[in-house]
C-alpha cells in the first residue's frame, strides 16, 4: 500500500460521509451566494417600485437562501468533524495493525510510532474533511461564474480574471507554508522520540548521574522544535495578513468599471451590489481550491510516512491452512516422550539443531555467542524464518500453526527484558490471555521468587507505571517469569529469567521454580545456577550444537562451556 492506496482507502471507506458532506458543502457556499445575489433583486424591484407583495417574497426569499446556507454549513461541519474522527482512527488502524502483526519487520522508536499514530494520522484524514469544501466551491464558483456573465459579460470577466489573478500571489505562499509545517512535523516527531528515549532511560541515568546530559539532550531536540514552531507561526501570520488583504485588490477595478455601468444604466443598482458582493465570495472558494491542493499535498506526505511503515517487508510468513499433523513423536534420551521436538532446525544464521524435551523435563539452552542465542530464541518464537527442520510441540508441527495460535502450543517469553504495561499487577500478569484469579497470581508470584512485591498492602491492584518502571529491574523480571507462569500453553521458552537478579534472590526463584508445576521448558541462559537445576544442557557454537549433557558432566567435559557459565550450581 503507497500514500495514494491508503488515502484511496480512506475515501472508499468513508465515502458516505464524504457524499453528504459534499452535498452541504454546496448547500453551504451555494446559499453564501444566492443571498447575496436574492439581496441584489430585492434592491432591485424596491428601485423599480414593485409592490410590498413581491418585495415580501423576496425578503422571504433571502430568509430562505440563509437558512439553506446555515443548514449546509452544520451538516458540512458534523460530516467533517466526523471524517477527521474516523479517516484519522482508520489511519491510526493500518499503522498500528502492522507494527503489531506478528510476522514483524518493524523496528522504529516509540516516539516516532506515537507522532505518525498521532500527528500524521490525523493530517492525512484532512484530505477527507477538505473534500467536502471542495466540492460546495468548485460547483458554486461555476454557479457564479454564469450569473456574473450572464448580467454584464465585460464586468463578469473582470471579476472572474482579476480575483484568480490576485489570489494567484497567495498559492506561491501556500506552497511555502506546506514546507514549512512538514519540517514542523518532523522536528516534532523527533523531539517526541527523544522524550520517550529519555524517560525510558531515567532510572539507568539516575543510577549513573546522567540526567544532565538527559536534559542537555532533550533541551537540544526541544529547542529545535520550539524554533521550527515558531518560523511556522510568524509565517502563518504573515500568510493570513496577505490572505486578507489581497482581496480587497480586486475591488478596485470592480468598483470603477462597476459604477460606471451602473451610472449609465448598463447595468442595476442591486446588481451592481450583487457583483461587489460576489467579487469579495469567490475569493473564498479560490482559496478553498488553493488550500485543497496544500492540504492533499500535506496529507499525501504525512501519508507516506505511514506507509513507509505499513510497506516495510514481513520477518516471517504467515502459516498456510493446512492440516496439523500430530504423527509419531521423538522420544528425550531418557526414552521419554518429548514434548518439544526440534529437528535439524535451521534459519537466521543457526542449525541444523536437533533436541528434545520430554514432559515435565526443563532443558537449558547455553550460546557461546550472545547474538545466537537470540537467533535461537527468534527461531523457536517463529520472529524469524526458519529455512529448514521443524519444531514439533505435543505432537504438532509448528509450521502448521498461525502465528497468533503459536503462543498456545510454545510460549516464548522474553523474561530479560520484560514489557510491562502501566496498569495494575494483575492486569499485567493476565497479558497472557484467559482469567487469572488473585490467588493463581499470588500464586504465581511467589513462585518468582517476588516476596516483596506480595508483602506491599493491595500490590495487585497497584498501577506499576510506564513501563513498570515504579518496580526495580529484578521486580520487572519475576514480574515476566509470573507472567510466563501463568500462560496457557504447552510448553514454554524462557530467556535469561535471572539475569537482573543476584545471586541470593537467583538461588530462591530456581528452587521455587524446579517444585512448581508448569509445562516442558526450554530456558536460554548462561547461568550456571539455572543450568544446574535442568535435566540436561544444549551447548550451541557456531550455530550448531557441540555438546549435550547434565550441568556437571559439561563442566568436567567442554572446557568452553566451564569457561562460559563457570563451575557454579
């Protein structure tokens, strides 16, 4: 989907509202002009001594031309209002849509995402609302146009050549001004990234001191967007000083030409007015036609910027429908029936790897390299391709599963760098999907070793902050190991889950953990205490595994891994 797709979209999905709109827009204008013109055949037949009756019913007809003018202009506005409303939501959708599909391939700061979910969503639905003035000026601008030359042709074609001509110094203006507001944009988008990259930060930069360096660093970003703001302003108001004075430009020849017709009677004195009258309207719609072109100039930009994200290619396919098959399974080197299967799995710079965990079993996972552990970790969670092999869970084979399905039958859950949101504790640990009752989370979080979390008073009806960031980065962590605790799934991969623990806090989460009951686990680490608690050890190197064995039997066999993880347990 490119900018013009997306705003295609936009139009197709609202294109009622658009309609309606439209149709008021020109019951909005067209009514504008009808008074004026009605206003100009009243004076007229007062001039000509036509009767209080006819009179009346042009005064009645003048009411009528404002009301239908009143009317158009509230029904213009809720259509806009709401084209502005949902064009932005709908564009808020695509965006968002595709930063959470599963299939990946977005990586872009969380203040950028924020701005284009945000600003540019909403300057793109302007297209939508900028519409519905389009059409109520173009059509009453051709209805004014006859009128004009229909009553005096030389005076109508002064009007209609002088006040496009006047207005033509604004358009160079408008195009300025779209510049302008798009570095505005931009500054802005910027400055936001940084203010959530350094509140991210915070608790890191109060630790090491650094929050001058924060401030000196946001002030820059802010500074620069203040500035940009600024140029933008003092340009919008030098833009709406000509935007207004230069109408009056046109009044001149109209007025001479004008008067001098009404004075040799070419032309009526009402008409005379009318004329005046409409050589100051139709400036409206020629500046609703330039703004038109500004604003789908600025909402086509703002809508690439959206669709630079929702174009970015995918990590991974979507699983084609098929059949799960649910043969023979692979039994663990104890003769047991496993429960995860990989086999000569390769994919992201890893493989062939083949292991096994059978039922109740937890299997660690040690790279010598940290960069594939993560590959590791990519492949089994299905964020990268896999290219070879496949991964059997219960008896299923994974490449047959959806994406979305895929958490029900293997989790894996980044237990080293948590995301937690800032709602309550409890809310937090039901992320995993299904009801959670108080006690199954008590449950779950003392078997993560989260003592002090279950001594606070109400602490699972206590909001954790952004980010979670009210709780410390070991809190955050047993907080993730509940939440993979408490999933509803087959079986379950862990990273790192005591990475930001120390050594006394470690000891007490791997005892809890080896008694609680949970599903076969494949946890990824590099901890000798963690590793000891498993039944054997995956040691992979250069992609490959070079060794497996029980904690003990590696330490005394593979140098390298003794050297890795160290000989405690």
């Amino acid at each position: 989907m490119d900018a013009a797709a997306l705003l295609r979209l936009l139009f197709a999905d609202r294109r009622r509202h658009v309609v309606v709109g439209a149709v008021a827009g020109v019951l909005w204008t067209g009514g504008t002009a009808l008074t004026s013109i009605v206003v100009g055949q009243t004076i007229n037949a007062a001039i000509d001594g036509a009767g209080a009756a006819r009179i009346s019913l042009w005064i009645l007809a003048i009411f009528g031309a404002i009301g239908a003018s009143a009317l158009g202009g509230v029904v213009r506005h809720r259509a806009a209002t709401l084209l502005s409303v949902d064009g932005s939501r709908l564009a808020e959708r695509q965006l968002s849509d595709r930063v959470l599909d599963r299939r990946g391939g977005v990586e872009a700061p969380a203040g950028r995402l924020t701005s284009l979910a945000t600003g540019d969503a909403d300057k793109t639905s302007q297209a939508l609302v900028i519409a519905t003035q389009t059409a109520g000026g173009v059509l009453t601008l051709i209805g004014v146009a006859i009128w004009l030359l229909s009553a005096s042709l030389s005076l109508g074609l002064l009007v209609l050549v002088a006040v496009p001509a006047t207005m033509g110094v604004i358009f160079p203006l408008l195009a300025r001004y779209s510049e302008r507001a798009a570095d505005e944009r931009k500054e802005l988008a910027e400055a936001t990234a940084s203010a959530a990259d350094g509140i991210e930060g915070l608790r890191a930069a109060h630790g090491l001191g650094g929050e001058p360096v924060i401030q000196r660093w946001f002030r820059s970003r802010s500074a620069r967007m203040h500035g940009s703001a600024l140029a933008l302003v003092r340009f919008e108001a030098r833009l709406f000083a000509v935007g207004g004075f230069v109408p009056w430009l046109t009044l001149v020849p109209v007025l001479w030409v004008g008067g001098g017709q009404t004075i040799d009677g070419t032309i009526q004195a009402g008409t005379f007015v009318t004329v005046v009258a409409l050589a100051q309207f139709i400036s409206n719609p020629v500046m609703i036609l330039g703004e038109t072109l500004r604003i789908f100039a600025s909402s086509r930009s703002s809508a690439r910027r959206i669709t630079e994200v929702v174009q970015r290619p995918f990590v991974v396919a979507e699983t084609s429908p098929r059949t799960r098959p649910t043969g023979p399974v692979a039994a663990t080197g104890n003769g047991a029936r496993a429960a995860i299967e990989v086999d000569r799995l390769t994919g992201a710079g890893i493989g062939p790897l083949s292991f096994t965990v059978g039922e109740g079993e937890t299997v660690g996972i040690t790279c010598v390299d940290d960069r594939q552990a993560g590959s590791v970790a990519a492949l089994l969670g299905r964020r990268a391709e896999v290219t070879g092999g496949s991964i059997h869970s219960g008896g299923v084979d994974l490449s047959s599963v959806a994406l979305a399905d895929r958490p029900r039958h293997l989790a894996v859950v980044d237990t080293e760098r948590p995301w937690l949101l800032s709602a309550s504790l409890l809310d937090n640990l039901r992320l995993g999907g299904g009801p959670v009752s108080e006690t199954a989370a008590r449950s779950a979080l003392w078997a993560a070793g989260a003592d002090d979390l279950l001594r606070r008073a109400e602490v699972l009806d206590r909001p954790l902050g952004e980010r979670g960031l009210r709780l410390s980065g070991g809190q955050r962590q047993r907080v993730a190991i509940a939440q993979a605790l408490l999933m509803a799934t087959e079986a379950l991969v862990l990273i790192e889950p005591t990475s930001a623990l120390d050594a006394i806090t470690e000891a007490v989460v791997v005892e809890r953990l080896r008694d609680t009951a949970r599903p076969p686990t494949v946890i990824i680490t590099t901890s000798a205490p963690v590793l000891a608690s498993c039944a054997r050890v995956v040691v992979i190197a250069d992609g490959v595994v070079r060794a497996t064995g029980t904690h003990p039997e590696l330490v005394a066999t593979v140098p390298a891994y003794g050297a890795l993880v160290g000989t405690g347990s």
